[in-house]
C-alpha cells in the first residue's frame, strides 16, 4: 500500500507559477514511476509528466519547456515546477505512482490549480 498526499495548488495569474509537491509513504521501496496527471472539467485525466527511478523524464506536449518534474528518492517526495501558467492548464492535479512488479496505480485526491485573471 501507498499514500500519496499533494501540495501546493491554488489560484494564479496567467504567466505566473507554482509547484506542486507529492508526499508518498507506506510501501515505497517498491514504488517505480512517479508523475502527474491533471483533469479539467469535461475531459479525461492526461499525463502532464512522468520520472522513473532513474531521473528520466516525460512531459506532455504542451507543458514541454514550462513545467519540470522532480524527484527526491531520499524525502520520498515527487514535486511539479509549473512556469508560465496558462488558463488551460486550469485542472485538478494528480500525483500518480506505478508500484511493483505490476505497475499497479496508487493515485493521491488531487489538487486544484486554477489559472485566471
């Protein structure tokens, strides 16, 4: 078992930032991929980025050279450097957690971000 606990969402201006942090505990020696995902109000959940063990990193499209993704195997901790807000990335953010040999999904409850004038 995983808890995943976030941080850091809130309301800001177009162009601002802010970073998100992922708190897991439980299990996690065996815990692979981290990331996060987002959902806006009548669209699926989507991967905005992803860290393996190792550091290597993915990034959605649209989030590629504004947000960065790191890792701290030490604090256990997986945070979202989020730049250049735009309204589109207004959403629910949710840290993510790939664990065992079955990848199996541990998922946190999510954190607003809002992006508004």
């Amino acid at each position: 078992q995983v808890q995943l606990v976030e941080s850091g969402g809130g309301l800001v201006q177009p162009g601002g930032s802010l970073r998100l942090s992922c708190a897991a505990s439980g299990s996690i020696f065996s815990i692979n991929d981290m990331g996060w995902y987002r959902q806006a109000p009548g669209k699926q959940r989507e991967l905005v980025a992803a860290i393996t063990r190792g550091g290597s990193t993915n990034y959605e499209d649209s989030v590629r050279g504004r947000f960065a993704i790191s890792r701290d195997s030490a604090k256990n901790t997986v945070s979202l450097q989020m730049n250049s807000l735009k309204p589109e990335d207004t959403a629910v953010y949710y840290c993510n957690a790939l664990w065992g040999l079955q990848r199996r999904p541990y998922w946190g409850q999510g954190t607003q971000v809002t992006v508004s004038s």
